[in-house]
C-alpha cells in the first residue's frame, strides 16, 4: 500500500469511528442532530466579542427569524422540523451591527419502524 493510500485509509478510519463515536464533525461538513421526537430544544454557544467592542447585544436568528437578543454569548433555540437549519450571530453596539456568523445543522427524525411481527 503506498504511502498516499495509508494516509487516506487512516483518515477514513478516523472518520468512521469519530461519527460512530458521536463526535462533532462540524469543520468537515453539515452535523446532523438527531432528535427522538420534535420539537427539540439546543443551546447555541459562541465566543464573546473583546470587551473594546463595547456591545450591548447579540441578535440570534434561526432560518432568518430572531429567536434572541441576549447580552451573554449563549441563546437556546428550539427546532421544530426536521432538514437544514441555519442559525446565525450578529453583534450590537450603540454604532453598528457586525456581519452574520451562522452554522448549518441537519435535524434528523427517525423513520417508522417496519418489519413488526409478534411470536
């Protein structure tokens, strides 16, 4: 096995067992919540902004409508339906408004099951 294929094998390793282990791939792609029922409730966390910022409040959106605007650095959101779901941060001071930080999440329900038998 060449050195390039040992590399690509090991990487795809670690990518199997950190989903089956249930870890937060978010810097390879969309992450999917996996909800038993909805509606369900997450917390949304992020970094404060510098002090020297001076801001007064963070705007949260979920799909384009405020969902907060609290003055700490974490809003709960609560999904209603399953599919993508984009939810974004804005930063406030008395001057201006910050452009939008936002992240994508797939809200997965699972289906019905099938195959029911009693014996």
């Amino acid at each position: 096995m060449t050195v390039t294929k040992l590399k690509l094998a090991s990487l795809f390793l670690f990518i199997l067992l950190s989903v089956s282990c249930g870890s937060d791939m978010s810097r390879l792609g969309v992450v999917v919540i996996h909800a038993q029922s909805l509606p369900v409730t997450k917390i949304v966390d992020w970094d404060d902004n510098p002090v020297t910022d001076e801001v007064t409040n963070y705007t949260v959106t979920l799909d384009k409508v405020i969902v907060g605007n609290p003055t700490v650095s974490q809003q709960s959101v609560t999904f209603t339906t399953p599919g993508l779901h984009t939810v974004s941060v804005t930063a406030t001071n008395l001057w201006a408004t910050s452009a939008a930080a936002s992240i994508t999440r797939n809200v997965v329900v699972p289906g019905n099951p099938s195959g029911i038998v009693v014996r």
